[in-house]
C-alpha cells in the first residue's frame, strides 16, 4: 500500500516528540498519545485522553501502531548524521564524537548541534531518518 507522504510526515513528527501513534489503515485517520517514557500517566487527565483515544482505536478494524525509537535507535541517526552529513577533517565531526562517547550523549550533541551551523542540516536529516523509519514500519505492517 502507499502511504501519503503527508501521513508518514505526520507519523515521524509525533513519534520524534516521544508520542505513540495510531493509524487506521482504512480511513488514514492517525490519532497518538503519549509514548510511557513519560510520567503523565498518573495524572487524571491523562488517564480519560489515553482512554478516549485507546477505545477509538480498538473499533478500527485495521490499523498500525507506531511508537517512538528506542534510544538506540535515535542513537544511530546521530551517529550517521556524523558520518555523511559532516565532511571528513572537520573539527565538528570530531566535537560531535567526542559528545556522544561521553556520558549524557543526547544531551551533548544536541547542545553542539544547536550551538552550530549545522542545526539545521541536523533538523533535516532527523526528519528524513524518521519518515524513513515510519514508511518501513508501515510497508513492513501493510500485509496484515
């Protein structure tokens, strides 16, 4: 099945902010909560809006579940991010290795990152390393 890129844009975007993400195959209706490294669950409120988008999901007759990268994962895009995006003998490059061998890795490089002229090109690649990720969960999920 092809999935409109808009829906895999939209899957990404929410995912990268640490939601988990519904998408009901059919209709392309996506509907997300937030992912469990989060600790909103005890809260009231939050408990009625995952309840609320739970139930709506369990009618739909086909749909995918999405969730956020493991850190790993997330590790990985910066480490490619490093090795095609910086040029060879940069002083960046060596920055950003250094950062993530550390401890508070994420933290590191983003801080380097933002306090460089490659945010941006960070921001971009990420984006593209997500809708990448997303477009393979779906296609790997679509025969079901």
């Amino acid at each position: 099945m092809d999935y409109p890129q808009e829906i895999i844009r939209n899957i990404a975007q929410e995912i990268d902010m640490g939601m988990i993400c519904y998408l009901n195959t059919d209709t392309m209706e996506l509907d997300s909560v937030l992912g469990s490294s989060y600790d909103a669950y005890g809260s009231g409120d939050y408990d009625d809006i995952y309840n609320q988008v739970y139930d709506k999901v369990n009618s739909w007759e086909h749909s995918i579940c999405i969730e956020p990268l493991e850190s790993w994962e997330s590790f990985k895009i910066m480490e490619r991010f490093t090795e095609e995006v910086i040029p060879e003998n940069n002083v960046f490059k060596d920055t950003l290795v250094r950062a993530m061998s550390r401890r508070h890795p994420f933290r590191n490089f983003k801080f380097h990152i933002d306090n460089s002229p490659y945010r941006q090109d960070w921001f971009d690649f990420k984006q593209q390393q997500l809708e990448m990720h997303v477009r393979n969960l779906l296609e790997a999920n679509s025969g079901e």
